[in-house]
C-alpha cells in the first residue's frame, strides 16, 4: 500500500454500528481495510458490468456419475480454452465434485463460458465471480 490518503465520512449511527459489528464477524482490524475492500469490490463490479474487467473465476459443483457431464464439460472448456488459465478439481465426496476454473479475457465470452457450463445437466451450482484486473486509476 502506498500513498495513504485520509478521508472523513459522516453516517447514521445505527448504520456504523451494524457496520462494526460485521467487521467484527469478518475479522477485520480496521475500518479503513473493510471500506478499502468494499470501495474495490465495487470498482470490480463496475469495470465488469462494463465490460473492463476481465478475471475471475467459475465454480462448479456436479456430480460425475451423471452420463457423459465429464465429458461435455471439458469439452466447453477446449472451446474456450483461450480464456481458461487454470482449473483445479476437488473430490468432494464419493459423488460430487468441485471444480473452479480460473478466467481471463473479455467479460461476454466469460460469461458465455459460464453459461454453457452452468447449463449441462448435472450441474448442481455454478457461480461467476468477477476479480479486478489491472490498476485502479
Ligand atoms: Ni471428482
């Protein structure tokens, strides 16, 4: 961290209050970390919806008894394989397996990938989330 600047903010104090506590609940020491996170989370969102960012992660959890899903879903996955950097895959149990697959790249083909992915048969939960790339200016 470099070049700190301090601000002043004036909020409701009940709305302080149940913003310290879920601090507490998160663990974090400070106030100016918990809003620093909160204002790049923001920013994240923002360059996604824009169309700016362009990495995050997919998060699938199926179960790899059900015919031919394996098969299909690394097969989505070569089509796209230009956008994937990286995927690990967990045994959860005997049935279900979690697999989260770094992405990179324009942020509608990212969502399209996950889309197709989310959308096999098989599939119990799948979620997209969106990571800051580049700088913040
Ligand atoms: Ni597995």
């Amino acid at each position: 961290m470099s070049d700190l600047t301090r601000f002043g903010v004036s909020l409701e104090k009940a709305l302080l209050e149940e913003f310290d506590r879920a601090l507490k609940e998160q663990n974090y020491s400070t106030r100016s970390k918990a809003i620093g996170d909160l204002i790049r989370q923001s920013l994240a969102e923002r360059r996604w919806k824009k169309g700016k960012a362009s990495a995050g992660a997919i998060t699938l959890v199926y179960n790899h008894h059900k015919k031919e899903l394996l098969n299909k879903l690394i097969s989505i996955q070569h089509d796209y394989h230009n956008l994937i950097i990286s995927s690990q895959h967990v045994h959860l149990d005997h049935d279900q397996c979690l697999e989260i697959i770094a992405v990179k790249g324009n942020p509608g083909e990212l969502e399209s990938l996950y889309l197709k992915l989310k959308s096999e048969k098989g599939v119990g939960y799948a979620s997209l989330t969106s990571a800051m790339a580049g700088k913040i200016k």
